[in-house]
C-alpha cells in the first residue's frame, strides 16, 4: 500500500479479532443448517408426506428468498448499518428455524424455508462486508479469512455429522432447532463488540423500482428451472417465466443505467475481474448443488447408509475443501495471480466429478466415491479461496455490501438453478433407462428392485456428466476473464479512485 493511501487509511479497530469470532460463528450456523438439511431431507420428506418432485423445494425456497433479496440485503446493510443488519439477520433467522422444526406439513416447511432465505439474505452480506471494512492489511487480511474459511469449512462437516447424530437418535427437527443457539450467541457477541468503521455507510437513498425489477427477475428465472422438471420445457408457464426473467432483468440493467442511487451499480458488476469471478462460481456451484442433492439420496436410498453413515461419507469431501482454502488458496493466493489458482482448482474439482460419473449400484465407497469427492474438495476449496478475495475488488467500502451481496446471489441462483437443472436431466435418463427395461421393471422382486435403482444411478451419473462441463467453462471463463495480478503487484485494477484500488478486500461466501 502506498504512503498516501496508508494515511488515509482509518485505525484499526482493536476488536476486529473478537468481531471474527462471532461473524465466523454466524457464518457456522448458515452452513450447519445448509449441510444439516441434506442430511434429514429424506426423513423430513416422509414424515411430513413432501411429494419426490417437490422435495426439492426444501432446498430450493431457501435458495430463491436467499438469492432473490441478497442485494437489496446488501444495500440496507450498507445503508442502515452492517452491525444492525447483522443482528437482525441473525434474530430472524433463529426465529425461522424454531419455525421449520415446529412445521406440520409441507406448506409450513416450505415458508420457513423461505423465511430462513430472506433474513440469511440480510445476514450474510451484512457479516461479509463488517470483515471487508474492518480487515484492511493485506497480512491480517489473509490470516482472518483463513481463519474464516477454515471455521465456515469446519461447519459443513460439523453438520453432516451433527445432522446424521440428530436425524438418527433424535429427530429431524432438531436440525433446525440447534440454529437457535448458534444465533443467539453471535447476536449478543456481535452487539457487544463490533464496531463499524466511520464513514463506511451509503445513506443514498433506496433504489425501490430496482429491487423490484432484481427481486421479481431472479425468482422468475429459478422458479423456471424448478418447473420445468415436473411440468417439461414446453411448459407454457415454463417458457413464460423465463420469458418474464429476461424481460424483467433486462429492465433492471436498465434502470440501474439511469437512477442515481442504483441498488447495483454497474461499475460493480461489469470490471471484468469481479465480472469472471460472479461468473465463474455461479456455475462451478450449479454443479456443487446438485451433487450434494444426488450423492444424500445415491448413499441413503441405492446403498442404504443411515443419516449418521451418510454424514461420515462426506467427510473427504469436506476435509478437501479445508485443505485447498487453507492450505492451498490461502497460503498462494498473495504469490501467484489468482487465475492460475482459480482455473486449476476447477479442473481438478472437474476431475472428482469425472470419476464419478462411473457410479454404479454396486460402486465402491473406498475405490471410488472417497478419491472422488477428496478431487472436488480439493479443487473447490483452492479456486473459492482467492475467487472470494476478488469480490470487492477495487470497490470502494461504501459498496462494500452490495458487492458481497453479489458473490453470494451468483452462488445461491447458481445452487437453485443447478438443483434444477441437474435433478430434471437426471429424472429424464431414469424415465428413459425404465422405458428400456419396463419389463424387467414390472417383473417385481428383487430383480424389479435392482432394474429401480439401476435407473435412478444412470439419472445420477447423466446429471453428473453435465456437472462436469460445467466445472470445466468455470476454469475457462476464470481463466480468460480474469487478468488482475497477485495482491500487492501490478496489474489490472477496477474503474475508481487510486485510495479504492488500495481498499481490495476479500470476501468469502458460504
């Protein structure tokens, strides 16, 4: 950092590391309940009588509140103030989870999902952008996302395994009750010790027409994919709201074009090194969603692990994405340019996904699944690392939350479209390996029961197959698009003023 840029650099604030540990304790509870709720879906879906094709919407309406209201979450956490936003976030999403595990039925189940989407949507830009403007030295900077990175890694496996535990000697909604604890205590925490740097709101006012126009666009574009699994492509409501999706985005480009106080500014979504990281995890996620969807449902329903077994299952996968953020990414994203870390971790991530497009019923966890989801893990966590410390890049701190706010819709609306899409090509080659074999199918018995999950793997591995070329044009978009050197060396910097080029402050996501 320059002499000039580091006098006007504010103060560190002496509580930032206190502040790490309740944002990173937040940032626990998020993805506890993301992996907590794969684990328990099969059992929440009987005991709560959820059809096959709207199971997915378990998932699914906490992506699209999530993915829907992230950037206008963004701008009240930069406008209201980020401490606040936070611990509202955070009550609220307590409050959703005592819901979700007091649900009678699958309408009650599907609102506190959504409800769980929409205060996650204020959290979670709110809790990335309080570490963006608190953590300005490049050194400290990389220590406390590691820290981050490794604790936000450590929840994934803590609730595969917690929700397996809880699933199994419990019951499924205490899954979504052990979120209320998580919440309270970073509430109070986060309300004792964080302290918001001055002069780092946007009190501009707020873009309503371009909430609405981004709102009302993503939730047309998921609920497209979504739809077209049960009711086909065709399908006129189908075909009508992606119609609806293009129009009504189109229209907020537009707007944000013209306001002047835009929700999104362009200038932050259209630097080119931002714009490759938006569209690179978008799509590496699409094929993370889906996977996670179909290897609960290959290890529970085709090889009949329990929860417990199936949380332990995922555990090289976890331990992969550990390793590559914290040990790969973190200690190489300040020595080489983050492409040259980005574009391989997608490529060995595609690998594990390659290998597992020869899954079979009778695959080996050992030979097979194990090495393969070790590749992903490892893949994945290298390329995140150094793609989420890009995220603001040379935005200024004032839109720091809308632009923490954007990485994380381009990771929820990619994980919506990719269960989807993904489930809808799987269905389609399971109803098509069973047309083939309808009379061995109708036989019955044991062989009628094998020719089942025969065609439900054939689903898995032609989905997977997908999920692999989509790991493969992430690789090839980071590496083409993105072309800003190592932090602290030269090279390609976003539009804005010198002292913004200096403020590059990484954000990770969940």
């Amino acid at each position: 950092m320059s002499k000039t840029a580091a006098s006007l650099a504010p103060a560190a604030d002496p509580s930032r590391w206190k502040a790490l540990v309740f944002i990173a304790l937040a940032q626990l509870m998020v993805v506890l309940d993301a992996t907590i709720v794969n684990i328990a879906l099969p059992s929440a879906q009987t005991d709560l009588g959820i059809s096959d094709g709207n199971r997915q919407w378990v998932i699914t309406a906490y992506a699209l509140a999530f993915g829907g209201l992230l950037l206008f979450g963004g701008r009240i956490a930069d406008k209201w103030g980020r401490k606040n936003a936070f611990v509202v976030g955070l009550i609220g999403f307590a409050l959703a989870s005592a819901l979700g595990g007091a649900a009678n039925g699958e309408a009650m189940m599907l609102g506190a999902r959504a409800l769980q989407g929409a205060f996650g949507a204020l959290l979670a830009p709110a809790a990335l952008s309080l570490l963006a403007v608190m953590f300005t030295d490049a050194k400290e900077r990389a220590k406390a996302f590691g820290i981050y990175g490794a604790i936000a890694g450590g929840g994934g496996a803590v609730g595969l395994i917690l929700g397996g535990f809880l699933t199994e000697y419990l019951n499924w909604r205490w899954t979504f009750f052990v979120n209320i604890p998580f919440a309270i205590v970073a509430a109070v925490g986060a309300w004792m010790v964080i302290r918001e740097p001055a002069g780092s709101r946007n009190r501009a006012p707020l873009d309503i027409p371009g909430v609405v126009l981004s709102t009302t666009g993503l939730v047309a574009l998921v609920y497209g994919f979504t739809r077209a699994e049960s009711a086909g492509w065709s399908d006129a409501l189908t075909v009508t709201m992606f119609v609806a999706s293009v129009l009504l985005l189109a229209a907020f480009v537009l707007v944000e074009s013209k306001v002047k106080s835009p929700l999104l500014p362009l200038r932050v979504l259209l630097e080119r090194n931002r714009g490759g990281v938006y569209l690179s995890l978008g799509l590496a996620v699409i094929s993370m969603f889906g996977l996670f969807l179909f290897l609960t449902y290959y290890l529970q329903v085709v090889k009949g692990f329990s929860p417990v077994k199936t949380g332990f299952a995922f555990m090289p996968m976890i331990v992969g994405m550990i390793t590559g953020s914290t040990q790969i990414g973190a200690r190489l994203m300040t020595r080489v340019p983050p492409r040259l870390l980005m574009g391989p971790g997608f490529l060995v991530a595609a690998l594990g996904m390659l290998l597992l497009t020869q899954l079979e019923v009778g695959s080996s966890y050992p030979a097979l699944i194990l090495p393969a989801q070790l590749l992903l893990g490892l893949g994945m966590g290298t390329a995140f690392m150094p793609a989420m410390s890009l995220a603001t890049h040379g935005v200024n701190p004032a839109d720091a939350g809308v632009a923490s706010a954007m990485v994380n819709t381009s990771q929820q609306v990619g994980g919506a479209i990719g269960t989807a899409l993904l489930n809808t090509i799987a269905a389609s080659a399971t109803t098509a390996y069973l047309t083939d074999h309808a009379a061995e199918a109708a036989a019955g018995g044991p062989a009628g029961q094998l020719i089942q999950a025969q065609a439900m793997v054939e689903g898995y591995a032609s989905a997977i197959w997908w999920a692999v070329g989509i790991l493969v044009a992430s690789a090839a978009i980071a590496l083409a698009l993105i072309n800003t050197g190592r932090p602290g060396v030269g090279g390609p910097v976003a539009s804005g003023s010198a002292e913004d080029a200096e403020l590059k402050v990484p954000v990770i996501a969940h």
